[in-house]
C-alpha cells in the first residue's frame, strides 16, 4: 500500500513540476512580445530616461520594478499575476530601448551587434537549461553566492555612474555575464527540482537572468566590437 501511495505521490509531483516548467517557458517567451514592444517604441521616441539625469533615472527604475516584484508577488496565482508580468516586460523592453538606440546610433554594425548578443543570449539560455536537466546535484547552496556577486555588481555599476571608467564597465558586463548565468542555472533547476511551483514567479527570475545576460552582452560586443562610422 504504501509502495502504491509513494508511487502515486511520485508521479503527481513530476506532472506538477513538469506542468510548471512547460508553462514557465511558454510565459517566457510570450515575454518577449511586449518586451521587444517597448524597445521598439522607446527607439522610434527616442526615449532617453526619466529625468535625463543618470543616478535619478536609475533610482525611478528601481522603485518603479519593485513596485511590479510586489504586485507581481501578491497576484501570482491569479490572471492578474500574469497580466503584470507581461506589463513589467514592457516596462523592461522600454528602458532596454536606450541601450539599443545607443547601440544602433553609435555604430555602423549596431543591428549586427544586436543580433549577435540576441543569438550568444540563446545560446546561453540553451546551454544552461540543457545543464539544469542534467545535473543531479542540488544548486541550492548557490544562493548566498550568487546574492553576493549581485550586490558587488550593483555596487559597483553604481559607482561607475559618476566614475565613467572603461575597465570597470568591461569589468562589470562580463562578471554580469558569468552571474546570471549562473543565476539562470540556479532558477531553472529550482523549477526542475520542484522548489519553485509557480511558474509566474518562476517565469520572472529567469526573464531576469536572460534580460540581464543580453544587455551585459550588448553593451560587451558594443565595447569591444563596435565599428563607428
């Protein structure tokens, strides 16, 4: 009997955790609809950021996300968990726009450095989901890690605000590279694993990771590959 019942429980926790994955990727790259909605629109503005003043501007972005983190949170398990989600990508794809017109405005090969940073992304994005299916061992160790590179990196990407140093923008991108990386890893077996059962919230940190790799990668191959006219 209870050979039975383990059986039973077995089997509804991995069409659950199954069930999860599947949505969390389908949500995902709905995602990428008003995502690339609002870098369109941002472009086509020209949206350059709030204020124009680049710590105000950043401070906005951050109240204005957490405000969608927590109104996110709060409605995760209803229609209107992913309605925000969807809004929030939005809002994600018009402040991507800045970095975008940067890029195309800047440098003659601008849409080739866009489709070379979309197409690293994927790879990565492949390349970890491939790793989180395969790998046995269990990531959960890696939280207090990974929340500590975030915090250096947030430090110091603020800091260079008002510093504008060259190394420690390289240095930045290709650490933000390697981090959420490895955060990707980390959310996707979370899901894998079962220890994330809501696939709006799940859907969140890995847009996240794949939003921050991208952005990292495009401002890298602007850096160092950028042709100016």
């Amino acid at each position: 009997m209870n050979d039975i019942l383990q059986t039973a429980y077995g089997g509804a926790f991995s069409a659950q955790r199954n069930r999860v994955l599947r949505n969390t990727y389908w949500l995902l790259a709905l995602s990428m609809v008003p995502t690339v909605a609002g870098a369109w629109l941002g472009v086509a503005m020209g949206f350059a950021g709030f204020t124009g003043r680049p710590f105000m501007d950043f401070m906005l972005f951050m109240g204005l996300a957490f405000g969608f983190f927590y109104a996110i949170e709060r409605t995760k398990n209803s229609g209107w968990g992913v309605a925000l989600l969807l809004g929030f990508t939005f809002f994600m794809g018009l402040m991507l726009s800045r970095l975008i017109g940067a890029v195309l405005g800047s440098y003659s090969n601008g849409a080739s450095l866009i489709m070379t940073a979309f197409g690293g992304t994927g790879l990565v994005f492949a390349g970890m989901a491939t790793m989180a299916s395969t790998i046995k061992r269990d990531l959960s160790g890696m939280s207090r890690w990974l929340f500590a590179g975030l915090l250096v990196v947030l430090v110091a990407g603020v800091a260079n605000i008002w510093l504008q140093m060259p190394a420690l923008f390289l240095a930045v991108s290709v650490i933000c590279i390697a981090l959420f990386s490895a955060y990707l890893l980390y959310d996707l077996k979370r899901v894998i694993d079962g220890g994330e059962t809501n696939y709006v919230t799940a859907t969140l940190a890995v847009y996240l990771d794949v939003y921050n790799i991208f952005t990292s990668l495009l401002s890298l191959l602007g850096f160092v590959g950028g042709e100016r006219d």
